[in-house]
C-alpha cells in the first residue's frame, strides 16, 4: 500500500476546482477514456493506455516466465540490452531485491567491456526494444550473438527478445529462432514497468513477480475518488510546485527509483515548453538550488512517498498521465526524442565510419574544451554565468556509469556554485530520459557535456561503424540538436579519464 505526509500536504485542498477537476480525470483514466488529454492527443493515448491494467493484465504472463526461468535457472549471469522504459524498471527491481542484473543501456566501449564475461557459457542476455529499431540495441544484440558464435555458443541458446508483436526485431528474432516474449503493443515504453520489459528480467533473476503485482492491483482502488493519493500528488506537483522536484530515494531499500521516475515525468510532461524536470539528488539532504519540490521516500522531506515496489510503479504512472492533463499536453508522446536520432544518424553518414580528429577551444592538463578556451575553472564559470535565474544547468557524462562513476559528484559542486538546479544523467541512456525535456520543456537549460577517450574500441559487428564513433556521434548530435536552439552548451574531453575526472571535480571546488 502506500503513505504520502510531509509539510506540503497542508496545500491540498479538495474544495478548489482544479482538484475536483483532477478527480474526475482519473476517474476517466481508470475508464481508460483517451480523450481527457485533447482532441490531438486522444489518438496516441487510445493505443497507450492499457497500462492501467497490467497488475492484473501481466498475470497471463506468469506461466511463460516461470518456463522462462526454469529454462534458464542454470545462467548466472543475466545481461540486460535495453534503453529508457526497457531498462530502468528492472535495474530498480533487481537493485530493490538484492538480485544481480548487468544492464547495458550505453554505447561507450568502457562500459561495454564490463559485460562482457569471460564465461558465456554461463549468460543470458535479454534484448529489449519496443520498437524494434533502437540503435543502441540493436548494436548491442549484434555484439552479442558475434560474441556467442566466436564462442561455439548458439545466440539462440543464450538470448531472450522482448519487444512488441510484428516490431522490426520481433519478426526477425522469429524468422531465426530466437525466444521471444510480446509485450502489450498499447502501453507505452516509460510506462512498461509491470509489463513483459519489467517482468522478463526479474524472473531471469529470481524475482517474486506475483507479488509486484498483487501489490500494484492492492493499489488500483486508491488511485480514484476523492482520496486518491494520486491525485493529491499531481494537485501538488501541477499547482503547488514550480519546474522543478526533487527525487531521493538515498534512505529508502529501493535503489534507483528516482532514476525510473526521472525518466517518467521528464519525458512525459517535459514538451510544449511545460513540463515538471526531476532532479536526482544523491541523498535526502544533498543540495538541490534554487526553488524544488523535494520528495523522499525514506526519512523526512516535503513530500515523503512510502510504498512497495509495485505500489510506486503504478502509483507514480497515475500521477504523471494527471499531470499531462493538468498540464494540458499529451503524456504518452515524445515529439523531440527524434531530433537527435536525426542528428547522429547525419553524423555517422558524414563520418561514414572514421572518427573525425576534433580540434578543441582549449586544453588544460587532460582535458579538451570545446566552447570555451583557457583553463577548466574558467570553462565551468562560463557554464555557471551561463544559467538564467529561472534556468537549469544538465549536465550529461558520455562515460562509463561504473568505473567513471566518481564525476557524478559534480552535480553537487555545480549546484552549490550557481545557486540552481542541477541535474547529471549518464549518455547515451538520458537521451530516452530528460533528453525529451531538454528540448521540449521550459527553454532554460545550459547543457555540459563531458566525453571522453577509451582503453580499447569496439567494433559494432555487420557494421563499417564502432561503438566508440557511435557514442561520439550522439554527444555531438544531441549537442547540436541543443545549439540548434540558442542554448549554451560546453563539451569537456577526457583525454585519460580518471585524471580527466579528478581536475574537473578539483576546477569545480576552487570557483568562488
């Protein structure tokens, strides 16, 4: 079940129209009616919301995945190949139950090389994509059934493809004898959680997937009504919070869960320059800037969310389809995920495989500047003058999530410096995430992005093309497709990354 207390809930007030209005709109959202987002949205939203019913739903899934489970019971390690929707929910499930799941949602040859095992005899992959025609996984799934057959392993023995019936992938995986689970084709990709996408990775991994979703179905009844907890978390965050909230999920046992949410309501509501931008703050007491809503899950905050996993899935997709209605813009589209796709796939086609050699702004120690000339601090000081009084500054690190994980202490000291909200996503995977609010939501942003070398490429095979050009690419596409509309965007080089990481963390701390 689910508790929502804290100091900002003396705001809600069940008298005022605008929650009234709330009421029935979730009430029609349990009606599953398409057409309380607009007349322009009603066509999306109709093949968009069976969500609604996945506690009950993904049930018929069960005796698959227990087949599924057993057939595999004897892998020890389950690799994740997918982006957005189709890796957040289960690297939170995995990290909530204490289960071991390597989730591949990058294209930088560093990270690339934690997931590849020596013992493939002993791995499972799961190839997840909605679509069908996700590069990253694409590229992903390529690299793996070249590394099965280099290994006298048949792919077919050891991967998994979950995508949505007659998807690009799914026809192909079915044309070549690969195991393939269908996910419901209405539900959205950021609404996936206790879909096939969520569920096919936790029972790979010895997840209780019954009771993730008994909790969800225990839930249902709350989410309408008068006392709906939904409701009252989107009367909030619509009317009672400004652009920005925070998320800490630092003192609850559900790691992660920020990220999933982050993911959720940026992209769903992050378009038509309105939009809610989370900010995934490292603890409950770690510094925000500027004015947010916080919201905890553990401990004391503004707002503090306490719930079971399947609970918060179901809880927190309610919210964001009120909040895409009290916000008046669709909430199941993404109409500028696109450009950046666009932009790299120009990129590539220029290169036409060869990286290109970069001539930088500025060089100071390890580290190329690109936007600026002179030293570190002085490119950061850029960045911080840069930042609106209403505005944000992203930063995006096209890095190795695992080894490189240290640079993410960056936000905090950029926070600390301008005095507004920061936010840190790993790329290539925030493209799927706040890469939609970036270029669709308020217009305010200024954007650091920080690339770096590599140890050794990775050749992408059936591809004149390498992971290490692909990931370039993105940074440089995205970066455009950010420049493209007057925002303000530096990008710093790691030459050798872990000094590269330790003089930026150390320029960060000497600016005044």
């Amino acid at each position: 079940m689910i508790s929502i207390r804290g100091s900002l809930t003396s705001k809600i007030d069940k008298m005022d129209p605008r929650f009234r209005a709330l009421v029935e709109a979730s009430d029609q959202i349990a009606a599953k009616n398409p057409n309380i987002w607009g007349a322009s949205a009603a066509l999306e939203a109709g093949m968009r919301l069976n969500w609604i019913d996945l506690p009950i739903s993904s049930r018929s899934l069960l005796p698959e995945l227990d087949a599924l489970a057993a057939r595999f019971r004897d892998h020890t390690q389950v690799i994740l190949c997918g982006m957005g929707g189709s890796s957040l929910a289960p690297e939170v499930i995995a990290a909530t139950y204490g289960k071991d799941l390597f989730v591949l949602d990058s294209t930088d040859p560093n990270y690339l090389r934690h997931a590849i095992s020596s013992n493939l005899a002993s791995t499972v992959v799961v190839v997840s994509s909605k679509s069908g025609s996700t590069i990253e996984t694409a590229s992903q799934r390529a690299l793996f059934e070249d590394l099965f057959k280099k290994s006298n392993l048949s792919p077919q023995d050891h991967m998994v493809i979950v995508t949505d019936p007659k998807s690009p992938l799914d026809q192909d995986a079915r044309s070549r004898n690969f195991l393939v689970v269908n996910a419901d084709p209405n539900v959205g990709g950021r609404f996936s959680a206790l879909s096939a996408f969520g569920l096919v990775p936790a029972a790979l991994i010895g997840v209780d997937i019954s009771l993730l979703l008994d909790n969800a179905a225990d839930l249902l009844p709350l989410l309408v009504g008068d006392q709906s907890c939904a409701v009252a978390m989107a009367y909030l965050l619509a009317y009672h919070s400004g652009q920005y909230c925070a998320f800490s999920d630092s003192q609850s046992d559900m790691p992660g869960l920020a990220d999933w949410i982050e993911q959720l309501i940026a992209e769903s509501t992050g378009k038509e320059e309105v939009g809610r931008l989370p900010i995934v703050i490292e603890s409950n007491l770690a510094p925000i800037a500027g004015e947010a809503t916080k919201i905890v899950f553990a401990g004391n905050g503004e707002l503090v969310v306490e719930a079971d996993l399947g609970s918060h899935f179901i809880f927190w997709e309610w919210v964001t389809a009120l909040l895409g209605f009290a916000l008046k813009i669709d909430p199941f589209n993404q109409p500028n995920v696109t450009e950046a796709k666009e932009k790299t796939s120009a990129l590539l086609a220029r290169w036409k495989g060869a990286l290109p050699k970069f001539g930088p702004d500025g060089v100071d120690g390890v580290v190329e500047i690109f936007g600026a000339d002179g030293s570190l601090e002085r490119a950061l000081l850029k960045v911080i003058d840069s930042v609106s009084s209403d505005g944000y500054v992203a930063i995006m690190a096209y890095l190795d999530r695992k080894d490189d994980f240290a640079i993410g202490q960056l936000r905090r000291q950029i926070a600390l410096k301008c005095g507004r909200p920061v936010t840190f996503g790993w790329g290539p995977r925030f493209l799927h995430s706040t890469g939609q609010f970036h270029k669709g939501g308020q217009q305010n942003g200024t954007f650091l992005q920080i690339t770096g070398d590599y140890s050794q490429d990775i050749d992408i095979p059936g591809r004149d093309l390498s992971f290490g050009t692909l990931i370039a690419a993105q940074a440089l596409g995205d970066g455009e497709a950010l420049a493209s509309r007057g925002f303000q965007v530096m990008r710093l080089h790691l030459q050798e990354r872990a000094d590269g990481i330790a003089q930026i963390l150390s320029a960060a701390s000497q600016i005044i």
